[in-house]
C-alpha cells in the first residue's frame, strides 16, 4: 500500500513545485510588463496626475482674473463714455 502512495506524494510534490514556479514565473512577467509600460509612458511625455492639477488650479486662476479684469474694463469704458458725453456737447456748442 506504501508503494501505491508514493507515486502520488511525488505527483502532489512536482504539482507543487510546479505551482510555485508559475507563481514566481507570472510575478516576474507582471514586473516586466510593468517596468515596459512605465518605459514606454516616459516616452510619451505624459504629465503626472499632480502636475495635471497643477495646470488646471493654475488655468481656473488665470480664467478668474480674466473674468475680473473683463468687469473692470466694462467699468472704466462706461466710465470713459460717461466722461466723454458732455465734451462733445461743448465742443458741438463751441
């Protein structure tokens, strides 16, 4: 009956040894899909999720203090007209 049971502790054995090795052979093709594609991303020159937020805090800044000196403009020009009104009546007078 001893006889019987080694063949299988060897099979289970080997099934072991080789589950292991898939294991350690599908870890090192994940480490080296991984390392390509972060090589292959550098060579895009794509921007960092941080340097995107960065870019897009300094764009809604820059679109705001547009926004602010449009509003400004809009003043000084109906300031401007405001002023400009009763000189041309004058000089139409004159």
């Amino acid at each position: 009956m001893q006889s019987d049971s080694k063949p299988i502790d060897d099979f289970a054995r080997v099934t072991t040894g080789l589950l292991g090795v898939a294991a350690g052979v599908r870890a090192e093709a994940e480490a080296m899909v991984k390392a390509r594609l972060q090589a292959l991303l550098a060579d895009m020159d794509l921007v960092t999720r941080e340097e995107f937020d960065v870019a897009r805090d300094m764009a809604a800044k820059a679109r705001d203090e547009q926004e602010a000196l449009e509003a400004r403009l809009a003043e000084l020009q109906q300031r401007l007209e405001k002023l400009e009104k009763p000189a041309r009546g004058r000089r139409k007078g004159t």
